[in-house]
C-alpha cells in the first residue's frame, strides 16, 4: 500500500525542476506559459517574465498605436488572462508542479493591467510601477498571499498576480492623491 498503483504512477509526470528549450516548445501552452522563454530564466524568471512584459507592452504601443487602442487593449489582456489561465494549466500538469517558477505569463498580463491603467506613464513612473509590482508578487502580503496559497491550477497561478496588479494601482493612487 506504499507503492502507488502503476496507473497513477504513468498518468503522473514526475516534477520537472529545470524546464529546457526543448520542453518549452513542445507545446503551444508551454511557450505561452513560459513567456516566450522568458521565464526559463536561470535566475529570477519571474522579474524576467515581469520585464518582458514591461518591454512587449511598450513595443507593441509604439509600434502598432492605432491596432493597441484602449478597446484593444482591454480585450487582449481579458483574453491573455483566459489563455494563461489555461496555458498555465497545462504547463502545471505537464511540469507536475502547479505554480512552476518558469510560468511567466501571470506576471506578463498582470504588467501590462499595471501599464495600461498608469498610461500615459514616463520612464520613472513605469520603474516605480515595476519596483512596486515585484514587490507585491514576490512578498505576497495579505491577502495576495491568502488567493495564492487558496487558488490551485490556472486560475490561481494567474489570479495572485491580478491582485498584485491591484495593489500596485492602489500604490498609485494614494501616492497620486
């Protein structure tokens, strides 16, 4: 009865601790999860996922600023919170670690709410948002903490950082006032 079944033990991956290329590839959800590899980073993936965000929301509104409209934006962000909730799903199960450090696109989609709602914001600004952010995502206070350790799966991997986003705009705005 200490053994588990030979069923289980083949529809359970054994835990992935280092993600590579290879595996990130391997399947749409991984490379959406993943950040486009910017979550494989060896040494804090999430503020790598968090600056490839900052740098992809900055790129595509300057590049494309008559398709990245308020409207648009409002919609790409619902829908990449939709996709991560299901790209993370499948990463965890895959990587048979629920929240797996590499999974960036939380911290992604979070960054750009943070963005989109502060726009106009100069340089400083965005840095104080990032500062901010990061500080928020990694120490996790309540209740931040609370829907991290409550909410499993895709939802809760994305669902953390959402609220780490609020708490940056509620920075902003009681700094503002």
């Amino acid at each position: 009865f200490f053994i588990r079944p030979l069923h289980h033990a083949m529809t359970t991956p054994l835990p992935i601790k280092k993600p590579t290329g290879q595996f990130m590839l391997a399947h749409p959800a991984h490379l959406i999860a993943q950040g486009l590899g910017s979550g494989l980073s060896p040494i804090l993936p999430g503020t790598s996922g968090t600056l490839f965000g900052w740098l992809t929301f900055n790129l595509m509104s300057q590049r494309w600023p008559d398709f990245f409209t308020d409207a648009n934006w409002a919609i790409v962000i619902a829908t990449g919170f939709l996709v991560g909730v299901w790209a993370c799903a499948k990463t965890g199960r895959d990587l048979g670690v629920a929240d797996h450090g590499s999974m960036v696109i939380d911290e992604i989609i979070a960054f750009w709410i943070v963005l989109f709602l502060l726009a106009p914001a100069d340089f400083n600004t965005q840095c104080w948002a990032f500062l901010c952010f990061r500080f928020f995502d990694t120490v996790k206070p309540p209740p931040i903490g609370y829907f991290d350790r409550r909410f499993k799966g895709g939802f809760g991997v994305m669902w953390d950082d959402i609220v780490a986003a609020f708490f940056t705009l509620l920075m902003f705005a009681f700094w503002r006032m």
